[in-house]
C-alpha cells in the first residue's frame, strides 16, 4: 500500500485535529474545576456545571513560549434568583484570572 503526499496531508491533519480537540477537553476541565472551586470559595453557586469557551488567541508565556489563551464564560447565582457571569482566562493548562459581574449578597 502506497500513501500519495496529499494523503500523507490529510491523515497528519487529521491526527493534529484530534490532537487539540482532546487538549481542549483537558482545559475545558481545568476550568471548569478552577470556576467550581472559586464559587464555592466565595459561597455561590456555580448555575448548569458547566463552562463555555468565549475567545481563542495566542500568547506567549512567562518563560517566553507560545501558548494557547483561552478565555471560558460560566453563569453563578448568590441568591439562588438571580443570574450572573463569570470569566476564567487560561493560558495553557494554568488559569491566569477569574473576574465575576456584580451581584447580590
């Protein structure tokens, strides 16, 4: 069996592409983690157990390595009536600042 070049192409596309969607999911959880934490730091409820993704960019590191930057959304009550937003910036796997709208005590 022989693999043309456009087909050697292809299967190393492919390969990369599955390789950052699994990378995604392991950010995904480390955000997701990070903002359940905080909330339960600050005594709110974290609203659907879940975080989305907002921004995609590249940035360098503090050691001077490019790396991916995300920036992840998540929804939080305090009073169980209201609903309000919070940020959570990655850089790579290491969460970089978590900022949260005002809301009611």
């Amino acid at each position: 069996m022989y693999l043309d070049l456009s087909d050697l192409f292809w299967l190393t596309l492919m390969v990369l592409l599955l390789l950052h969607w699994w990378q995604s999911l392991k950010v995904k959880e480390v955000a997701l983690k990070a903002a359940s934490s905080h909330c339960k730091e600050l005594d709110l409820q974290l609203l659907d157990q879940s975080v989305y993704l907002r921004g995609l960019w590249l940035k360098r590191d503090q050691q001077g390595k490019i790396r991916i930057w995300r920036s992840y959304l998540f929804d939080f009550t305090a009073t169980g009536d209201d609903r309000a937003k919070g940020r959570i910036v990655l850089l790579g796997l290491l969460v970089t600042g978590i900022t949260l709208e005002a809301h009611r005590i």
